[in-house]
C-alpha cells in the first residue's frame, strides 16, 4: 500500500512533463483558487485536479485524499456556517443563526481547501523528490542544502506517522485509553505522546545528518548533479496553461 | 489463558501476515515464538495482547474474544514489551514512567509508591534519571520494569534481548524467569536458540505467517525435517548430540554433553 504522499511509478504525460513543469503548475493551481473567490470557477478547479489525476494515473489515490478531506471539509463548513452571523438570515433558533453569508464563506473556504491540497498531492506522486530537489537546484539556484531540506521534510511525514501510530499502540498496551470514543479525550491523551514523538524525531534526524555529513554532504555543489532537464514541447504547453489559469482566477 | 482459532490476518491490502493459526496458551507456560524474519511473529504476538484484531477466526483471552475487550483495558492482565521499548516510554523520570502504568490502571496513591521503590529496588535504576538518557539496555529494561511494576498475570515480550550484551540479557531474563515460577504466563518472541531451550518449556515455530511446528522446547529441536524450512537452526549442543546419536545419549546442555561423554568414558574404563 502506498502512502497518500507516495510518488507513484508510471510513464504518463505528467510523469514525462519536466520537474520545473509540474511545480509550476501545481503552485499555479494553488494561487488560482486563492485568487478567485467564485464558487463556481473552484469547482472547476477541483474538476481539473480530478483530470490531471486521471492522467497522471493516480485517480484512485487522488480520490482517497478527497474522501479525507471530505471529513475536515464538513466540520470547517459547520464551524463557518455557525460563527459567521452577517448577512441575511435563513435561519434562527435562539444563539443559533444561519446567514446566507455563513454558507457562501463555508463553502468558499472548503472549496478553495480542497482546490488547492490536491495538486500538491499530485506533484508528488508524479514527481520524484530527487527531481524536485534536482530541478530547484539546477534551474531554480535554490542552494542544495535548502532543497535538500524540503525534500527531506516531506519524506519524513509517513515516517512520523507511523512512529506516532506506534507510540499510539505501545501506550494503548500499558492501558492509556486510546480506543475511547471521546474525541475530546482522545486529543487530550494524544498532546503529552508529542514528547517521545519528538525525542524520537530529533535523535533520527540527529543520525540523518551525522550519515549524511560522513558521505560528504557538505561537498555537493550545483554542478554535482548528473542529471539535466529540459523542456520539450508540451512542458511549454503547460506552462502557458497556468498563466491562462491563474489569469482566470483574478479575473473571476 | 490465550486461546487461537483459525485466525488469520491481513495488513490492509497485502497478502496475508499469519494464516491459520491454531494453538493454546494455558495459564502458567513459558512458550516462545521463533521464526526468520517476516515469518508473523509480532503480529501473533500483538493478535495475543489484542493490540491487533483478527481479519478471521478469533482470538480468546480467558475465553473472552479480543474483538469484545476493550484493548486498555486489558493492561491490567497483559503486558506486553514491544520490539522498539522507546515508543513505551513517556514520562520525564524513572519514577514517574514506573508509576504512570499503575496509575493508569487505578490503584490508589498510596499503594503506588511502595511498588515502585519495590520494583526500583529490584531493578536498581536511579529513580530520578531521564529515561530518554539510558542506554539502550537500560531502556529496555525500564520498559520491562514498568511492566512487572504492574503485575500482569500473563507477559508478552518480543525480542526482549535483542540488542543487549551477555550480562543485560541475563538480568532481563533472570526477572522474567522468577516471575515464571511464581506464576506468570510468558510468551517470548526471540531469535537467540540458547535462550529459547534454557527458558522456555514449548516453542512454536513460524515460517511465512504459518505455525509450523508447536510442541516441546527439546522435542522441537531435534526435529531436523521441518526446521530447516523456517530457517531456525537448532543450538549447537543440540546438533553435535544429534550428530552423536549413535554414540551418545541425547544431550541439550553443556551439563547433559559432559555427563554423557564421561558416562560412556566410565563404561569403557
Ligand atoms: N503494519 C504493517 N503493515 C503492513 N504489513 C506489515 C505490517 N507489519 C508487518 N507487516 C508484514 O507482515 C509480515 C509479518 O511481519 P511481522 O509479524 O512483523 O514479522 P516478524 O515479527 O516475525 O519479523 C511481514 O511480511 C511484514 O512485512
Ligand atoms: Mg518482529
């Protein structure tokens, strides 16, 4: 099972497109739907995300996020829908009232959420890190200690996890309620586990760098890297698509 | 008393991690999984604690299903020593970590302190020291500590000695053995031959999720068909006293071997 970070092995146009490419246009995607605040114009966006999904062969997974966020989605539109009290009522019931205002700012925000996670996730699994870190690196003059460190950050979020799971587990074992249905509780058992979460973390990067340091780490210069990348024709193609893009975001 | 029933397991998506599994734990044993790596011993080992529920067949607890029990609140009955002892510890000191898991489990204050400068005691550990600041040996043992602290009826231990030198490894199972003869179920996944045939009374053996072989320590070793197919190599002793078989009576300890050899000495004198 792959994780939902996980680059995904395949030939598609969006493997093939340049890494430069690719960030381009996930980065595009994410400031359209910031730009814009029409609800209809994020749907579209997100129907975009969905076809670039497809093409990059990665829909399942794509489809798997969405369903993620479907739950965060919810109760931040609840959050909205009943804090947000301007504009005209729809409804009233003692403290509680529904605005018109409440349901366009929820759904803007959920939208808007949803539009710009998913191309992330795409870039990723579409990309490899080492072409993500290689092209700042070579095309962008990001220095490779800083590339190396974005990269590396996102490498480590599936190791977290499961190190946070395992934790999770050892002290369900010694019998901290971690099965109780109280999700409350539960956030209040979770926040004193940061600790080893963290001790453990800082002793593994700790060892990451000491290794990495051994093998020379401090030697690599732009000019270290053998691969090259070029642009081919349809990496222009979608390049001008994101101007395009985002273009119609500020203009919606 | 840990009872297995057709229980098989998969990880989402994969291919099954134990398949099939049949066999009983009685209260009171001194059983040890082996097995190559990969072969499904954590996870039997977790299925028992039910930190892990069946995919099917049941796993019994005292005649309870795992999948009825609420996994906290079994910690009273099970402890269970995990492979990495790092994810069990969570407090600032030795103390503290001891207590917590009493506290956890509700016995009142003033009973805490007493069982903790027990076990202290027992183990010698400086009570104020961080945990995270002990060697590897001394996390292990800690961990195992604040186990026993609890006075579990039944203990789990996987790969308990992994890691640790001759003597950690004799302390560690020194305590686990006391506690064995004063009545504590013991399962112990570990890797270390020598160990499993001075500890445990029954072994099973593991090969790709399967139970291969279940019987005694002794009996298990000397079946030389089947455990090549796991991957476990019998002790030393017990495959020179196999090799000799035609001329020596069976031995599984340096003692037995001595008695043996100078036995048939005495017989030719
Ligand atoms: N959390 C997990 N997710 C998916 N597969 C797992 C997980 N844990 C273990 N496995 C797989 O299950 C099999 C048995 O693993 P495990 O019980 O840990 O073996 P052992 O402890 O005998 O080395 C292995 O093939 C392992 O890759
Ligand atoms: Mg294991």
């Amino acid at each position: 099972m792959t994780g939902f970070l996980d680059y995904v092995p395949g030939s598609s146009v969006l493997h093939r497109l340049d890494p430069l490419t690719k960030l381009v246009l996930s980065l595009g995607i994410c400031v359209a739907a910031f730009v814009s605040d029409d609800l209809i114009f994020l749907l579209v966006l997100i129907a975009l995300d969905i076809l670039l999904g497809v093409l990059g062969g990665v829909f399942q997974k794509a489809l798997r996020l969405l369903s993620g966020l479907l739950k965060l989605s919810v109760f931040l539109f609840l959050l909205q829908v009943l804090f947000v009290r301007s504009g005209t009522v729809l409804f009233e019931l003692g403290i509680l009232k529904i605005t018109l205002d409440g349901l366009f700012v929820g759904a803007r925000l959920v939208l808007r959420l949803t539009a710009a996670t998913l191309p992330l996730q795409l870039l990723l699994s579409v990309t490899q890190l080492s072409d993500l870190s290689g092209v700042l690196v070579q095309r962008l003059f990001v220095p490779y200690k800083y590339a190396f460190t974005l990269t590396t950050a996102i490498r480590f979020i599936p190791v977290f996890a499961a190190e946070m799971s395992g934790i999770i587990e050892a002290q369900t074992a010694r019998g901290v309620e971690f099965d109780t249905k109280n999700p409350v509780k539960k956030i209040g058992l979770i926040l004193p586990l940061c600790v080893p979460l963290l001790i453990s973390s800082v002793g593994k990067i700790h060892e990451s760098a000491a290794a990495a340091e051994l093998r020379g780490f401090t030697l690599r210069t732009r000019e270290s890297q053998s691969k090259r990348y070029v642009f081919v024709p349809a990496d222009y193609a979608f390049l001008i698509f994101t101007v395009l893009l985002i273009a119609a975001g500020i203009l919606f | 008393m840990i009872e297995f029933r057709n229980v098989s397991l998969q990880y989402n998506s994969g291919a099954a991690a134990v398949h099939d599994l049949n066999f009983t734990v009685p209260d009171g044993a001194f059983v040890a999984i082996i097995g190559a790596n990969g072969a499904g011993k954590t996870t039997a080992a977790k299925l028992m604690r039910g930190l892990l529920k069946p995919t099917s067949g049941e796993v019994l607890i005292d005649g309870a299903a795992t999948t009825s029990l609420r996994t906290s609140e079994l910690a009273k009955r099970i402890g269970f020593l995990f492979q990495n002892p790092d994810r069990q510890l969570c407090k600032p000191t030795v103390r503290e970590e001891l207590a917590f898991g009493l506290e956890l489990l509700g016995v009142p204050d003033a009973e805490v302190k007493p069982r903790v400068d027990a076990v202290l005691e027992d183990f010698r550990f400086d009570p104020e020291r961080s945990p995270f600041a002990l060697s590897r040996g001394e996390r292990q043992r800690l961990a195992l500590a604040s186990l026993i602290a609890v006075e579990p009826k039944t203990l789990i231990l996987d790969e308990p000695t992994t890691g640790l030198d001759y003597r950690e490894c004799m302390a560690v199972l020194g305590r686990v053995k006391a506690l064995h003869e004063a009545g504590t179920t013991v399962v112990m996944v570990c890797h270390d031959m020598e160990l499993v045939l001075d500890f445990a009374e029954r072994v099973l053996v593991f090969s790709a999720g399967q139970l291969l072989l279940d019987g005694e320590t002794r009996k298990v070793f000397r079946d030389t068909e089947t455990l090549p197919k796991a991957s476990v190599l019998p002790p030393q002793i017990t495959r020179l006293s196999e090799r000799l078989a035609d001329v020596l009576p069976p031995a599984d300890t340096v003692e037995e071997m001595e008695a043996a050899i100078r036995g048939r000495k005495g017989e030719k004198a």
